[in-house]
C-alpha cells in the first residue's frame, strides 16, 4: 500500500486527483486542506467512504502538524496542490498568496526534508516530492513560440509571482539537501468541480442565470486549455516515471482566445439548456476592463513528458467542454453550495 499526503485535496484539482487515484486499491491517500472558500469537502464525497482516505483540516504553514503527519502516516511521496490560485484575488489582497504559496511550501519542504533523511533503503530512494505549478511562472507570450522546461521565468502577478517563488524552493532543495523533488507546471485547466469564480464555471452559471458574460478587454487573450482529469493522470505519469530534480510541462495542446471559449459556451447551452426566449446566450456577453498585467497569451511545449513518459492528453478540447457543460447542468445543487459562501461571482482585481 503506497501512501501520498495531498496538500490541497479539497480543491479543484486536488479533489479529481483524489478520486483518480483511490480507484488503484494500492493507494491510501492522507488530504490536508485548509478549507479556504476554494476548498470544498463536497467535492469528495465518494472519498469520504474509502476507508484508504484520511481527510485532515490543517494549514500547510503549521509545520508541526506537518511533522505529525509525516511521523503518522508516514507517506511515500507528497504532492503538493495547496496553493491561493486566482490572479485577480492576488491583485486585490496579494499577502495571503506570500503566506500560503511561499511560506507555506518553504514550511512543506522543511518537513519533508526532516523525514526524508529519516527514512532508509527503499523508502528513502522511492520517496517524492511533487510541487505542483503553473505556466503562468513563465511570464506571458508573443503571437508565435511556447513555454518549455527551460524557459526563463517571467511572472507579472503576485500570483503567479509567489507561485515562481515556489517553485525556485523546490529546485533548491534538490541542488542544496538532495531532497528528491518533481515540478510540473500546467496550462489552464477545466471540468468538474471547478470554483466558479474561473473563467469556465463562471460564464456557464451566469449564463444560466441569465446575468452578463464579462468579458476582459477585447477577449483576445489567448490559454492553452487542459481537461483537469488529464492533468491528474500526467500527475500521476509524473509521480510514478518522473526522474527526480526535473520538471515537466504538461498541457493540453488546445489554444483558445477568451472570447472563444465563451462562444463555445453560449453554443453548448443553446443546444443543452435554450433561453425561454429563444435567443443565444451570446446576447449576454459584455465587455469590461482588463485585468492589470492581463498576460496576452500562455502556450506550453508538453513534448518533454510526451517523450519521456508517453503522456498525451486523452481529451480534446471539443470534448471536454462538453462534458464539463453537462457535469455543471447535472450538478447545480454543488454550484449552490459552494457559492453561498463569501463569493458569489463578482468582479475582484479591479485596481483601487
């Protein structure tokens, strides 16, 4: 029985992560969340009646509750979701994203690196930490090229700033304690279970409640889309065949402009859940002012794990919006829950 402590499992991806793994009856998983208005134990309700998942309420910042776990459950192989996520959150109130995504990843490695130089043999050579990141590290892109591995790190929000900062820990702690660490940074990601304060979730429940589809600028920012379930699998690929010190982009090949993926949106619900009125939904798209910093257009180069680890994304993005507008339609009642907390899908990052 392999044990993984998952950082952040009550999230969006953390959660699909969750539940893609426990169908392998060789995993038991131990998930520490904060439960901050992005977590949500909802998403984990199958979970919960998996006697091989340990859901644990903690900060990744108490580094004592962290050695408890460790010395607990002693883990295989960390991976490491929690973070604060959401780039206009970081414009408007940019000091939780420190705490959180540096400090708190400084305190997960110093915890990590204490146990792993108490483990022995096997376990010792077996063990992982895998940071789990995001192309937006990298800065922003002209109309041609991509990011790879070694693309030069660029960040232009505090987002995506303490998220670069993260992921500089990590490497050092390779190079300097040996601590055998794995970095992926993704593109976009979508589906089930996302906070719908993104993009995708966003204009499906306003849409359906007929309010307006706010669009940044002219809608021409362009990001490469991935289906969150593939993401989870390449996590996986990465955790299992990944050589330790090295980083992988994972993407999913499918570059839309915002304005694009509203479209799609609009067409999916005409045809899945049609206006009364018999009208588009495209009638409710609006434009509003950009974000500050609004990077123009992120691409990734995921041929280095396509090539060394035979990852490729199982769904295009035809078809995994679609499903992700059908899971949304199917599951309002989640969408209700998790948005009567303190966000209900206004405008945050404005400049003051």
């Amino acid at each position: 029985m392999r044990t993984l402590l998952v950082t952040g499992g009550a999230g969006f991806i953390g959660s699909n992560f969750i539940q893609l793994s426990l169908k392998n009856h060789a995993v038991r998983i131990v998930n520490l969340d904060k439960l901050t208005y992005a977590g949500n134990l909802d998403s984990l309700r199958e979970a919960e009646t998996e006697e091989r998942y340990t859901f644990v309420q903690g900060d990744i910042c108490d580094q004592p509750l962290i050695e408890q776990l460790f010395s607990e459950y002693r883990p295989d192989a960390i991976v490491h979701f929690a973070a604060e996520s959401h780039v206009d959150r970081s414009i408007e109130g940019p000091a939780a994203f420190i705490e959180t995504n540096i400090n708190g990843t400084f305190a997960l490695l110093e915890a990590a690196r204490k146990y792993w130089r108490s483990l022995e043999g096997e376990r010792k050579d077996a063990f992982r930490f895998l940071h789990v990141s995001t192309d937006e590290v990298y800065g922003t892109l002209g109309e041609t090229g991509y990011f790879t591995e070694t693309t030069p790190y660029a960040p232009n929000s505090p987002y995506s700033a303490s998220k670069a900062s993260a992921d500089h820990l990590v490497r050092a702690y390779f190079h300097t304690y040996g601590l055998p660490i794995l970095i992926t940074n993704c593109s976009n990601n979508y589906g089930p279970y996302q906070f719908p304060e993104k993009l995708i979730p966003l204009m499906i429940l306003n849409a359906l409640e007929e309010k307006p589809l706010p669009i940044y600028g002219n809608g021409l920012n362009v990001r490469d889309w991935l289906y969150v379930e593939d993401h989870c699998r390449a996590i996986l690929r990465v955790l299992e065949e990944g050589s330790a010190g090295k980083k992988y982009n994972i993407g999913g090949h499918n570059e839309k402009t915002n304005l694009g993926i509203v479209h799609a949106l609009c067409e999916i619900l005409d045809e899945k859940r049609p206006r009364q009125d018999g009208k588009s939904y495209r009638e409710q798209i609006t434009y509003v002012k950009d974000r500050p910093g609004h990077d123009q257009r992120y691409a990734i180069d995921a041929s280095k794990i396509k090539r060394e680890l035979g990852w490729v994304p199982a769904e295009t993005f035809e078809t995994g919006i679609v499903k992700t507008v059908e899971w949304y339609l199917a599951n309002m009642e989640w969408c209700q829950r998790v948005t009567d907390g303190s966000y209900r899908r206004e405008r945050l990052g404005l400049e003051n």
